[in-house]
C-alpha cells in the first residue's frame, strides 16, 4: 500500500547508508524526495561494516523483510563460530563470545561495505524509484523562512522544503548550521583494513583453519592496540582491522595507503598467527579516526537543514553503531516530517533533533568504552571474570526501534518545541522560535 503524499520535498545530499535510508523512509512516509551525490559511479569499495540489530529491524521494514533477506545473505553468520578474542602475545582464547540466534525480524549484519551498499542503491533506485542524481557535487547550501536548497558546482539552484545534509564529516552544510569552520581533530588512533581472498591464507597450514571453519572472527587484544580478523562467504573472503595509536596530520586527508612494514612493527612480541594473516594482505588502507566535538546543534537557524549521520555525529568503529545510527536519523525524520506536515516543517525538524540528540551521544559513549576497555585491559580481571573482556550489545541499543520511538513521543516532543512556555523548567536543546501552522 503507498502512503499518503504529504506533497513535502525533500533534497538529500549523499548517498550513504544514513543519506539512502533517509530517502527510503521518506518515501515511505509519503514525501517527494531526491539525492544529490558527489560521486560520478556507484563503485563496490570497502571492507566489513556492522548493522545492530536496530538496523536490521530497519531493513526488515522494506518491501516485506526482502531487502533483509537479501543482505542477510551477503553477511557473515557466527553462530556456529562465535567470536574468539585471544590474549595478545601468547594466543590463548581468554574469551569465546557465543553468537546469539538471529531474530528474522531484527537480524545483525556485518559484510562488506561495498556489496551491502549496492542492495541498498540499488533497491531506492530501481525498485522504489527514487531520482538519485551522481556526480552533483553540491558547493552550496541555502535556506529562508519558507524553503531550502542546494547549489550544484554547475550552479543549478535545487529547491525543496527541507535539506537533509548526509554527506559525512566534510558536509557543507556543517558551516552554515554552525556559523563556523569546524575543523576535524585527531582522535590519537588510526585503523589499518584490508580486504581480501583466501587464496594465499588457504595454503598456508598456520592459517588453513580459519578458511577451512567456514565465517570466523577472531580479535586478539593488547596494550592500546587491537587486531580483528574474520573470514566470510564460507571462509573465501578475509578482512582485518587494526586499531592503533596514530598522531599523524590529518589536514590534507585521513585515507592513506597502509605499509605493512609499519602493521609488523606494532605486532612485534604478538602472537605469530597475527603476522601470518597479516602477511597474505595484498594492500591495506591506513585510516585516520577523526574525532570532533560535539554539536551544540544539528539544525540550521530556520530549522530546514538537518545534519545527519556522520555530518552530525562521527563514530569511532568500536561502537559498530556509526551507519546504524545514521539509519535511526533516517527513519526519525522522515515519521516527524509526516506527523508535522508541511506547514510545520521546522517544528518537525527540531522534534527530530529532541528524539535523536541524548541517544545518539549516549551510544557514541559505547565506542570509547569500548575500545579503553580492550586497549587497557586488566588481564588480572579477565582471568577471574572472561566475560569482562567481551564485546557488549547493549539492549538499549539493539532493541531500539527508532519508527515506534519516533510515533509515540512525538506529540509531545512537537508541543515542546512550538510552546516552550509550558515546559519552562524543562531544559530545551538550542533552538530558536518555531513557526506553526495553525
């Protein structure tokens, strides 16, 4: 059944996980929405990405659990394996986390970027029909009182009723929602990745066994740094990720060829089995963890731009929260712009802000504890409780369903933000007066 048409328009900049959703759920909500993306070609780039649970209930809305299904068999699936997490330097498995069964209607996922995001792509492209305009890198943003839009390097002016800036942490849209540069920072960590066959990891008799037990993950933790490896598709794909100390310039960019020289000099003294894997790596990308502060606000002065995902809020990898959490924006505007209408669209905008801000920089938390809690482990502790040293999913994370959360707070939320008056000793997040419709 198609939804009402609520005769919003809506302009997306970035095609992503978090920019695709967005268009996927406004176009389920009934709103005209198209995507304006800077890169020329759909291109299947990558290595592995995480969807919680949240995410996955997400997917498993569109076209009746089809699209679920259709990446659910791209991922990997643990639950034979489980993820093993070895002490450093000696090997030993401190720890074997058992994979939870997968819930059909909520399943976690974890593949390869690449191929993840063509399902996607593709279905809002050729199966919903959403206009995705590529190669439109967007120079400017602008809004008024009663519209928004962007303009193209061509110089085209692109109108609609709102603008969704989803174009990650170089978004353009971040400066006129400020008012100021905000320059990214170093977080002090860098990750190595890699992506590969089994070809070489197969003959070798160290490495034989994780091609041979189908979908594995391993992850050996150590001081300040941690090495993740897994095998996926039956064990013919392998991916790593290495996070480490890293104090490098980021100015000019943050995505450099990795040197595999450098990767063996971090796991000098590490368990042998980490250099032969890392040995059969054909190239590696060395990628900077830009951290930023947080924002005091996602929305622009007349309340018709909103950041979105990784223009909003950057995730460190450690949270395997950071597109998912860019799908919950998705999902979250569009239920608000449908709930508002087009005459209050910026009251809308600035509901979505008060349903998404505290949860968001809660789960950014999980990222950081994550990661502090491997790289400065107490392996005293671990001995006497293993389960200390697990990954932890949080059930206020994964059973999270940002469509549900959005329908029932936002009446609420919407008198909150176009009457403060009446919530005077409640603390609002920055806004500015709010136009309503009567």
């Amino acid at each position: 059944m198609s939804a009402v048409k609520t005769g919003i328009r809506v302009v997306i900049v970035g095609a992503g996980f978090g920019g695709l959703t967005a268009a996927i759920e406004c176009h389920r909500q009934g709103h005209d929405v198209s995507i304006y993306e800077n890169f020329p070609e759909l291109k299947t780039l990558g290595d592995i990405i995480s969807f919680g649970a949240n995410a996955g209930r997400i997917y498993h809305r569109w076209s009746d659990g089809e699209i679920a299904r259709r990446l659910r068999a791209l991922c990997i699936d643990l639950t034979a394996y489980g993820f093993r997490i070895h002490k450093y330097d000696t090997g030993e498995v401190v720890y074997h986390q058992i994979t939870p069964e997968q819930n059909p209607e909520a399943p976690i996922l974890n593949g390869h970027r690449g191929e993840l995001h063509k399902v996607v792509f593709d279905y809002a492209r050729d199966e919903l029909g959403i206009p995705i305009h590529l190669g439109q890198p967007v120079e400017e943003y602008f809004e008024d009182e009663g519209q928004a839009g962007i303009v193209l390097k061509s110089g085209e002016r692109v109108y609609a009723d709102m603008v969704i800036g989803a174009d990650g942490v170089r978004s353009k849209a971040r400066e006129l929602v400020l008012g100021y540069v905000d320059k990214p920072k170093s977080s002090g960590y860098a990750v190595w990745r890699a992506w590969f066959s089994n070809t070489d990891m197969i003959k070798d008799p160290r490495t034989r066994e994780f091609c041979e037990n189908g979908d594995t993950f391993n992850g050996w933790i150590g001081p300040d740094v941690h090495f993740l490896f897994s095998t996926i598709k039956g064990g013919k794909d392998c991916c790593w990720v290495l996070t480490h100390r890293d104090e490098h310039d980021i100015d000019e960019s943050w995505s450099f060829p990795g040197k595999l020289e450098e990767v063996y000099k971090v796991l000098e003294g590490w368990d042998p089995i980490c250099r032969a894997i890392v040995e059969k790596t054909p190239s590696l990308v060395d990628w900077k963890l830009v951290y930023r502060d947080p924002l005091p606000t996602w929305v622009s002065k007349h309340a018709r731009i909103l950041l979105l995902g990784d223009a909003a809020h950057p995730f460190l990898p450690t949270s395997a929260q950071g597109a998912t959490q860019a799908m919950e924006d998705g999902v979250t505007i569009a239920v608000c712009l449908k709930r508002a209408g087009k005459a209050n669209i910026p009251a809308a905008v600035r509901v979505h802000q008060e349903l998404r801000y505290e949860r968001v920089a809660a789960v950014q938390k999980t990222g950081e504890t994550t990661r502090d809690r491997w790289h400065k482990t107490d392996w005293t502790k671990v001995a006497s409780d293993p389960k200390s040293i697990a990954f932890r999913r949080e059930d206020w994370i994964h059973h999270h369903d940002a469509e549900k959360h959005a329908e029932e707070n936002f009446d609420d939320l919407f008198k909150k933000v176009t009457q403060p008056e009446l919530f005077e000793d409640v603390k609002l997040l920055p806004v500015g007066p709010i136009p309503v419709a009567v």
